[in-house]
C-alpha cells in the first residue's frame, strides 16, 4: 500500500562516490527544481475550490496549504543557499511549518500568488545554482535540529522536497478521479 504521507519515498541522502558522479546528480537536482514551477503549476490547475480544500491524506494538509507552503519552503532554502554562499557555516533559522500552514495568508490569498512567488523565486535560485561550481556546493551550513550539511546534500534535499509535494498532488488527483 502507498504511503500517503511519503508518495515518493523518505529523503535519504546518499553521498555520491566521486565528483563526477556528485556533478550529475547536481545538475539533474538542479533541472528539478528549475522545472517546478510549471510541474506544480499544471499539478494544481483548475482545481476547483473544494478541491483546493481537500487533505491530500487523512490529518494532512489541503492542496491549498501546498500551494502556500512550496513557496514558503522554497523562499527560505533560496535565503538558506546565500547565506551558505556568503557566510561560513552560518547557523539556518527553523521555521514553525505547521504553524505557518494555518496562518491568514494561506486561508485568503488566492494560490495564484503563491505559484507566482514560486516562480520568482526558483528564476533567481536557479540562476545561482547554475553559477556555482563544485567548491560552492561544498560549502557548509548548520541546520540546529539537523547537524552541519553542504549545499549539496540542501540541493538534493529540495530537488525531493519539489516532486513530494507534486506528489501529493498529483497522486490526490488520480485517487479521486480529478
């Protein structure tokens, strides 16, 4: 049976045997979150306002709550990057997602906003992962509940985070014959 919670399998982070190997996973890591604007986009798409407002699995969140937290997500992996970019081993901030999810903006704010917020944000991501050479992607950053971490492992992190939420919706949809 599917678990509904992890359509795509738990993130697990496997270091690459040698740089070239770690350079093409980069590179099809980067290709997935280059291409989630558009992924998510067409995962959500004319959905209906019930249909916005359905959990993607029993106790989780609706496609709406989705369609405001990849953004969110992502806005705060992008600050994430140019803070390790900029700075040595720079202690991230946590967020509350589950708190985050329930705030106002999530509840009135149409979900086009967010997925142009999407948008913007993976233009300017992307344009930085594809400037950065192997010794960037080294770079370390301290997560306080995950331990140190290169960028590499954060980039592997977010190419799964992007198809798991896509997932969820895409798969919610199959289920209910959307």
């Amino acid at each position: 049976m599917e678990d509904l919670r992890y359509p795509i399998g738990k993130f697990n982070w496997v270091p690459a045997a040698n740089e070239k190997e770690m350079a093409k996973r980069r590179a099809e890591y980067i290709d997935v979150i280059a291409n989630l604007p558009d992924k998510f986009g067409k995962a959500v798409a004319d959905l209906t306002p019930e249909q916005l407002d359905t959990p993607y699995r029993p106790e989780g969140w609706t496609v709406r709550q989705l369609a405001h937290h990849v953004p969110d997500s992502h806005a705060n992996a992008y600050i994430r990057f140019k803070l390790a970019l900029t700075e040595y081993e720079p202690t991230i901030k946590p967020y509350k997602e589950d708190m985050w999810a329930k705030l106002a903006d999530t509840a009135t704010i149409p979900i086009d906003v967010s997925l142009q917020m999407l948008g913007a944000i993976h233009t300017r991501w992307v344009a930085i992962l594809r400037s950065m050479d192997s010794s960037d992607f080294a770079r370390p950053l301290r997560h306080p509940e995950s331990g140190v971490m290169d960028l590499n492992r954060m980039l592997g992190l977010y190419a799964w985070h992007s198809d798991h939420h896509t997932a969820h919706v895409t798969r919610l949809r199959d289920r209910m014959g959307w």
